[in-house]
C-alpha cells in the first residue's frame, strides 16, 4: 500500500501547489489515485489555511475527495489542530460525516480517550508512533493497541544521512506491533531513505506534499501525483534489490 499524505500542516506560504480547499484536496486526491495511490491522508483546513477538526471544516473535504475517489480517506486527530485534549476529544465526538481512518499521535496527552471514541464510532486508528518520543513504550502499555487499524511509524529524523538508522530503531521499539501492519514513513530530507527502506522491508509506506516538497532527484515537486509516481518506482525497484 502506498498512501498520499496531501497536505500536512503545509500552508500557502510553501508553494500553490499544495491543496489546501476542499476542491483542490479532491482534485489533487483524483490526480494521486490516477497514479497510484491506495489510500489518502488528509489534513481539512479553514478557510485561513489552519488545520482543523471541526465537523464543519472536515465534512466538505471529505464529501468533495469521496465525489472524485473511491479509496479509503483518513484525516489527522493532531494535537497542534486542537491543543486541549477534552476540546480534541469532543470534536472527534461531534463529527457528523466520518473519514475511513483518522491517525493518533500516541505521544499527545488525550490520545488514548481519542483513539477509544474514534473507534466506538467505527473510524479505523492509525497509531502515530513518532521516533524521538515515547510513543512505542505507550502504545506497548495501551490495552487499544490491538485493536488499531495499522501502525504509523513516523521518522521525525530529517537528515538524509542517518533517517534510515532511525527508522530501523524505531521498529525494533515497536516489535511486533501487537501483530499491526506498519506504515513507514520519513519527512523532508528522510522522506526518500525511508521509502526505500520500506520498500527493502516490504512494509507499507506513504509520500505526498505533507512529506516532502521535493523529489527524489532534488527538485522541486509539482503534485502530490509526481511523488506517488516517483514514490512507487523507488519502491518497486527496492523490493526488486531485496528479493
């Protein structure tokens, strides 16, 4: 599975090309999908460019990228869109249109009540386990662990040089993952090693806008598209080194 993270926290500032409106999330969503993503993470936003987790801000994301595609839609439950954790937690609560999946930052204080109200809803978990926190010891201790849609092995290791070391420390913490699949991916200058790396592992893995803004050869991105397309052919090229 390769997933299209397609926006993040990004804003205008960092490029027209990264979609920010309902409508331009749909059409970059269609543009990814029509080059291979399977599934898309999304980041609904107001009308200022913040990110968001009011029902009014995601159910028009969600319904204009569902009217363009027919792969599963996650969104970010990030403590930075809602910094109180009872505030996050009846947003999640008073979300009227549902996403397939929503990520968890297993190191944000309110994660577990988040991730328990997601899933009595019947909305997939994606459990962020962030490198350089102690998300991998929580999420070992959490009774909610194996229950999680899949595992989100997040790099925050930004150097190009040393991401992939630490994307193999990461998974040694996780272990089994209580059985999980993992979805692993880097950021910025470890966005590439680490899709490499997945792909050397076999394991699931994402690139999109949120990532990276710049391609493997260094320059700079277009869409989220091209990053799938270049994600995708670096990837099947590392499974083909491993076989």
């Amino acid at each position: 599975m390769i997933q299209v993270c397609l926006n993040g926290s990004r804003g205008a500032g960092e490029g027209a090309v990264v979609p920010l409106s309902p409508e331009a999330l749909a059409e970059s969503a269609a543009e990814a999908v029509a080059a291979g993503a399977t599934d898309i993470h999304v980041h609904p936003k107001t009308p200022c460019g913040q990110d968001s987790l009011s029902p009014r801000v995601l159910a028009p994301a969600l319904a204009a990228i569902r009217a363009r595609v027919r792969v599963p839609v996650g969104v970010t439950t990030g403590a930075w869109a809602e910094p109180d954790p009872a505030a996050r937690l009846e947003r999640v609560r008073s979300w009227r249109v549902l996403p397939d999946h929503a990520s968890v930052n297993w190191h944000e204080p309110g994660a577990e009540e988040v991730a328990a109200a997601l899933m009595e809803r019947g909305v997939g978990v994606e459990a962020g386990i962030w490198s350089g926190t102690d998300a991998a010891a929580r999420f070992a201790a959490s009774p909610l662990a194996p229950r999680v849609l899949r595992v989100l092995a997040e790099v925050t290791d930004t150097s190009a040089e040393t991401a992939e070391d630490t994307a193999r420390a990461l998974l040694t913490d996780l272990g089994a993952a209580f059985g999980r699949p993992v979805l692993l991916h880097g950021e910025d200058g470890g966005a590439w090693p680490v899709l490499r790396l997945a792909g050397r592992l076999g394991l699931a893995t994402r690139i999109g806008l949120e990532d990276t803004l710049v391609l493997p050869d260094g320059n700079r991105a277009i869409s989220n598209a091209r990053l799938v397309t270049e994600g995708l052919r670096l990837y099947a090229e590392n499974r083909r080194c491993s076989s």
